[in-house]
C-alpha cells in the first residue's frame, strides 16, 4: 500500500490534483480559490506546492492529494487511492485477501454479488430481452454492469457462501436477510429483479437497485427496492452515476439531473454523459454540494405530470441557495427522459437545449393556465418569489422581479412588497469564513490579542525552521520571543501549539508574502506583544496599589508607585519605538 501511495505522489503534484477540481489563483509562492468545503465568498483556501499540501483558514480543512480527494469525492482512503492511481497511470498492487479488513471484505462481497447478477443475466432471455426492448445496447448493458437476480430464495446466498463469505457481511451490505421462521436460515433480498448496481465515486459497488422483472410484478412489492442504508451506503450522498459522469460535468460545465436508472443509462447511451440521477429519493444538500464542486450549472429533468414534481421544489430552492443556475428540461405526453431518446435522440437534445431557468418555468407555468389578477398574483408569491428569495444575487433577484411584472402585469413595487414577507430556511451562508488569526479581528478578539499575537511570531519562527535558507534566523527569534515572555512561558506555550504546527506555518507563509518587509513586521509584532504585556504589568501593579492603600501600607505604596512609574516610562517608550 505505501508503495503504491508513494508512487502515485512522484507522479502527481497537489496543483495538479487539487487545479484538475477548482479554479487556482496564483497568490505569491502559493495558490488560493474559494473553498470548495464550505460556502465563502473571499478565497480563503491556499495550496502551498512547496508542501505538497492545502489549508483552508475558514474551515480548517488541511492536507495531502489524499486527503483532498476524500473529502471532495466523500470516499475513504482506499477509494481515493483508486482515483488517484487512474489519474497517475499507476496500477495498483494486488491485496492478500487474508489481510483484508471488515470494509475492505464489504466491498469484495458486494463486487462478487455484482459478478453474480451479471452471469445470471447472460442465461437468461426474459430479462435480457426486457433491457434490449426497452432501448439499451448490449455494450451499454455490460460498461453499466447490469445483472439479474433469479426470483429464487437463497440463489445469490449458497453462491457467495461458496466463495468464502459468510452470512453475516451479506447481512450487513443488505444482500441477505434472516429468516424470521428459520432461525438458522436466511434468504436472498433481492429475487426476480434486474439489478443496476450502485457505484461510490471511486467506481466500486456500494448498493444495488432492483426493478422488478414485468412478468413476475404481482403488485404486491415496489416496483424499484433499493439496498438498505450499511456502512458503504449512506444514500444522501450517492447519486447514480456520477463515478461514470464526474469529469464530463467539469468538461461541460452543467449537470443533467434525472430521477431513475434507466432514465440515467439511456441519457449516457446518447451522448449525455454529463448526467446523475437520483434514484428516486429526495435531492439533498450534501448530493447538491457535490455536483456544485464540478458544476455551477444543473438541468433538472422531470415530468410535467409527476406528481412527485412540487415535492422537488425544495430541491430547487436548496440549489439556488447555494449559488447555482438552475434550469428544467420540460417532457411533454407524459414520457420520460428514456422513453424519449428511445423514440428520438434528437428530441432529447431540443428538449435540453430549450430547459429553462427554473424560475421563468414556474412563471410560463402559472400563465398558461390562464391565471390573473389576485389569484395569479397569490400564486406568485406562494410559488415563485420563494426561489426569487433564494436567490445569492440582488442583481439576479432585480432582473428576475422585473420580468415577472412584464410577463404578469403586476408592479414591481407590490412584487418587491411581497419577497420582503416571503421567509425562509437558513441558507447556506459563510459563518466560518476568514476565521485566520491573521485577518479576522473576530478571531483575534475572541483568542485574545497577546495570544493571536503569540501564534503569529511563533508561526514565523516554524516557518524559518523550516527553510534552507531562512530570511530571519529563527534561534533569534526564539531568543527575543523568550526575553519578552520568560522561558518557562515559551515551554509551556509550544506545547500547546506545537498540534497546530503545520497550520500556524502555512498561515505565515501565506500571510508574510512580502519577504523585503518581514523583518520590519517581524518586529513590530514583537513590540506589540511586548507593550501588551507591560500593560498587564501595569494592570496589577495598580490593583497591588490598591490593595495596599486598603491596608494603609505606606511602604509598599511608595514602592508600588515607584513600579508603576518605571512600567509608564516603559510604556512610552515602546509607544515611541512604533511611531
């Protein structure tokens, strides 16, 4: 494993990795772009190739190519150790099985079950038959992995028994269940269904999606069942197809999102390879946060009679929130997306084409039913001007007013009366923005000036230690810094902070780029810290004062008084020295 890990970072650098998902800037020696981990509007977010890694001074995010595939593509170390081994062109090593851990064995049953589905498939007619009527090439069938599961209890259960897992890791992942009547037994959850595996973005089996076979629909069982929730499949995070997808959305620039499987497969088949779907469940925000890191921009795909369709006006309003362009591709006669490139490709592609912002749809929407006066007018404020709202821009929100007094007749004023009642969930917003002890006033104030101070000077000091050739001594440094402080204070002070070492580096890296100026800033730092601690000097030499005029101490109060002298003329002093 470290070998592979090795060879992947001498061949990939963290701009390269980190520059192929975000936009970089150049930022001195350095890079920045917008957090891609949490919504901001400044760029708080710096990658060092020097260091071969990333800070965020917002939200703290922090490390290697790793560490950033992971936690933008939600995967865990051996997924993004697979996406960076394609990036690179390294093969990966083959695993002992024997040193397999309990989610590294997850994966391998769920990969066998998939293997299994697929052979079923090649035998059997009905199924296949079904899939080739319904539009779908056999190359289509195969790069998708698309498998059957007999409608018999225990096929897939005594076939993976025989390849060496046990009841307990099928149990786990959803592929078998106990039976209640047989305590010894279990029986397999998916049966006469064609399977469409669920991949991670790494490309791996995490869940599978059965559709029911038509001649064995009794009506009794969904027509779709999903895998159950497990340790490899948390579905408010997976969407359909984006392993397959991801780098066609960054290519394009927007995604096409659908409801179902085969909408999603036939949307690929044509050339649409930039689509997603979400299999049917409610869009949520963390899926919603993942296709904004690729894209700004998302057609959405529904049917015009989908009941379904006002339970996704939320979803609408949610991606506004976080900034993006949200568009809708409209179907008419109640097809959907695969019944319609089916019958013409070309159809599809207008329909795309022609998707409007999701705003002007609810307007032409409402209009065409013929709605006017108070009635139309209640229905824009109930139905419209809750994305209005949602919207980041004034400027978008202006345009969009204005458009929908020309296309309704009502006055901008009343429109804009109106979005000023209209409430809402709190949005995404940027809490954790610029929390930098370097330019947060906020952060300061709350660490305490001397202490944000303190990290500064230190987090300069790590920095010369760690260069060849150091602009500043960094022995100076620690000399001056334990003169002002006293040496049991910096003992104590870098234990606390020596955790934070690598982010108090970074910080001054970025934040000191002028090196021509350093010194100067280096020590205006160090009369700060200086002057802020004879203040707290003079602080209680006057509460020592006081104390001993309570006790009528004349002897102690001229000797105070004499201090408090000594510390004023001190204070003055440095005063002078920062002028």
């Amino acid at each position: 494993m470290s070998s592979n890990v090795e060879k992947i970072k001498e061949r990939l650098d963290i701009v390269q990795v980190v520059g192929s998902y975000i936009k970089l800037e150049k930022a001195g020696s350095n890079l920045k772009a917008r957090c891609p981990f949490h919504n901001e509007k400044t760029p708080s977010f710096f990658v060092s190739p020097a260091r071969g890694g990333y800070y965020c001074f917002g939200c703290s995010a922090k490390g290697d190519i790793f560490n950033f595939v992971q936690e933008f593509e939600g995967l865990d170390f051996k997924g993004a150790l697979k996406v960076l081994a394609e990036k690179a062109g390294v093969p990966l090593e083959k695993e002992n099985p024997k040193e397999r851990n309990e989610k590294d064995r997850l994966f391998a049953v769920m990969e066998a079950a998939t293997k299994h589905f697929e052979e079923n498939l090649k035998k059997e007619s009905i199924p296949k038959e079904y899939l080739l009527k319904r539009g779908l090439e056999e190359k289509t069938i195969s790069n998708w992995r698309i498998g059957y599961a007999r409608n018999d209890w225990q096929d897939l259960y005594e076939n993976l028994l025989t390849n060496g897992f046990s009841a307990s890791e099928m149990e786990k992942v959803g592929l078998a269940r106990k039976s209640e009547k047989n305590t010894a037994g279990y029986f397999d959850f998916f049966r006469g269904r064609i399977m469409f595996p669920i991949f991670d973005s790494a490309g791996r089996v995490v869940a599978f999606s059965g559709r029911i076979l038509p001649s064995l629909d009794d009506g009794k069982t969904g027509k779709y069942v999903n895998s159950p929730e497990s340790e490899l499949f948390n579905k408010s995070r997976i969407l359909y197809g984006y392993d397959k997808a991801k780098n066609q959305i960054r290519v394009r620039d927007y995604t096409i999102l659908v409801e179902g499987q085969m909408d999603l497969i036939m949307c690929h088949q044509a050339g649409f390879t930039n689509s997603v779907a979400s299999s049917g469940t409610a869009l949520t925000m963390d899926q919603l946060q993942i296709l904004k890191h690729m894209s700004n921009n998302l057609i959405m795909s529904y049917d015009a009679d989908n009941a379904g369709f006002r339970a996704s006006e939320r979803a609408f309003r949610l991606a506004l929130e976080l900034g993006m362009v949200v568009k809708v591709v409209m179907i008419s006669d109640g097809k959907d997306p695969a019944e319609l490139i089916q019958k013409d490709p070309d159809e599809w592609t207008k329909a795309v084409k022609d998707s409007k912002h999701v705003i002007d749809f609810f307007v032409d929407s409402l209009m065409s039913k013929g709605l006017n006066g108070r009635k139309l007018a209640e229905e824009i404020k109930n139905r419209v001007l809750p994305f209005v709202k949602a919207l980041e821009s004034s400027i978008e929100q202006s345009h969009f007013v204005g458009d929908i007094s020309i296309k309704t007749g009502i006055r901008e004023e009343s429109i804009w009366e109106d979005l000023k009642k209209v409430k809402m969930d709190d949005a995404t917003g940027d809490g954790a923005e610029n929390q930098s002890i370097y330019s947060s006033p906020k952060a300061a104030a709350k660490q305490g000036r001397k202490m944000s101070m303190e990290k500064k000077i230190f987090g300069v000091i790590y920095w010369m230690e760690s260069k060849e050739n150091p602009e500043i001594d960094p022995k100076i440094l620690r000399t001056k810094f334990s003169d002002i402080v006293g040496a049991d204070h910096l003992k104590e002070f870098e234990k606390e902070i020596v955790q934070n070492k690598s982010e108090l580096l970074f910080e001054a890296e970025v934040f000191f780029k002028d090196k021509e100026q350093l010194q100067d800033e280096i020590d205006e730092m160090f009369l700060n810290l200086e002057e802020d601690l004879t203040k707290e000097e003079f602080v209680k030499a006057m509460d020592e004062l006081h104390i001993a005029e309570k006790a009528k101490n004349k002897a102690k109060i001229s000797e105070i008084l004499e201090k408090c002298q000594d510390i004023s003329k001190k204070l003055t002093q440095l005063s002078k020295s920062k002028k």
